[in-house]
C-alpha cells in the first residue's frame, strides 16, 4: 500500500509542472496585430505660431519625426518641428510649432515619418490662419472649409466628414492622380452645403482611377465664392 502511494505520488509531481504550462499557455492572450496605415487630420492652428493634428490608426511602440516645408513637398526634406513616441497607438493630438523660416507662407505642408524602420508615414496640409479652439463672431462665415477622409472601400468609394463648410454654397468634387491636389480630375459628385459646418459625404471612386495606391479629391465652389478644400487617401479598404 505504502509502496503504491509512493508511486502516484511521483507521478502527481512529475505531472504538476506540466499542468500549470499548459495552464499558463492557454492564458497568454496575443496581441492583436496593426493593420493599415497612420493618417491625421489639422485640429487647430495659430497661425505663424504652431498646429494641432489628431491622428488616425497610429501604429503603438513607434516613434516619429515631424517635419514642415512648402506646400507641394508633401513634407519631404522639410524642417523639423518635433517629435513623438505613438505609445499604445490609435488617436492622439500633438501640437507642433511652426518653424520660422515657414512664418507668412499661406499653405504649410506637414508630415510625420518613423524613425525606428518600420516604414510609417503621414502627410497632410493646412491654412496658415487661426482656425479651431478659436471663437468666430456669429454675424458671418470666417475662416476656411476642409475635410477628413473617413473611410474607403478599395476602387470603390471614399467618404469624407467636413470641418467649417460655409453655408449656402454648392460645390463639385473631384478626383485626381496624386501630386495634383485634385486640380483638372475626374468629376465624381456635387453637393449643397445646406446650414454649412460639419457634413459627411460618400462618392465613388472613378474606373479611371481604380488601382492607383494614393488619389487626390477635392472640391470647388461652383457660386463663385472662391471657396475649396483639397485632400488624398490611400486606395484601401479601411477597417
């Protein structure tokens, strides 16, 4: 009886081990891996004196360099106005002052690349005005209309959300390869501003650009008020 004990309790402790690794294996949650591609959207700006961007889908445990140039450069090569650690990724803001050789320029090109090799990358653009965080009189229209790309379905559509679209204007969007700002592009839609602000549109991206990784869009009054905004997107499905 003794001698049979003796053996299961060998066999208890030779097992043991191996029970608690197969428990602590089941429990090891792997992270989920990034997908896509940062993007960021201009919040605010002072002019002459610095920008706010928010970004999109930001790859976490990266780190970033931030540069400035004319507009038209994308930000290549530009002067460099900052940097930052992506932390856990995903949305975040970060202000960047403007570098004084760019003070008095009215369109500012800015970008963000890593500097750890993971090939990351974002550009964008803004007006050189106060715009956002800033109180506007309500007697009439200040400022400037832009937009964000929302969302995209590869060769497919784009849907983009406004920012401080004046009121009472009709506009016409296009689509173009990218480095043309969209200028001469395909037409793909209209739209009415109705009461103006923050609005969300989808159109359709032209067969004539299927396939292409960037497209440039933008849109143009059509009253006469002098008023448009320009951006570009990645041709891929977002989540």
């Amino acid at each position: 009886m003794k001698l049979f004990q003796s053996v299961l309790l060998m066999i208890l402790v030779l097992l043991l081990p191996l029970g608690l690794l197969n428990v602590q294996a089941g429990t090891d949650a792997k992270p989920a891996a990034y997908s896509g591609y940062p993007t960021f959207s201009i919040v605010k700006v002072v002019k002459d004196v610095s920008v706010t961007i928010r970004t999109k889908n930001l790859p976490p445990g990266d780190a970033f360099q931030v540069r400035m140039n004319k507009i038209g450069t994308k930000g290549k090569n530009g002067i460099v106005a900052g940097s930052f650690a992506s932390g856990t990724g995903g949305a975040q803001e970060f202000t960047f002052n403007i570098p004084a050789e760019l003070k008095g320029k009215s369109l500012i090109a800015i970008r963000f690349d890593s500097t750890t090799g993971s090939g990351y990358f974002a550009y964008n653009w803004f007006y050189n005005k106060s715009s956002g965080g800033v109180t506007q009189p309500t007697d009439g229209y200040k400022g400037f209309p832009t937009f964000i790309i929302v969302a995209v379905v590869h060769d497919d559509s784009v849907t983009i959300e406004t920012r401080n679209l004046p009121a009472n204007d009709e506009f016409t969007v296009r689509m173009n390869k990218m480095g043309t700002r969209g200028v001469g592009g395909i037409k793909v839609g209209s739209f009415s501003s109705g009461s103006g602000g923050k609005k969300t549109f989808t159109f359709d991206i032209p067969a004539g650009l299927h396939g292409l990784k960037q497209i440039a869009i933008r849109f143009d009054s059509t009253t006469g008020s002098g008023y448009f905004a320009y951006n570009w997107f990645y041709n891929a499905t977002t989540k």
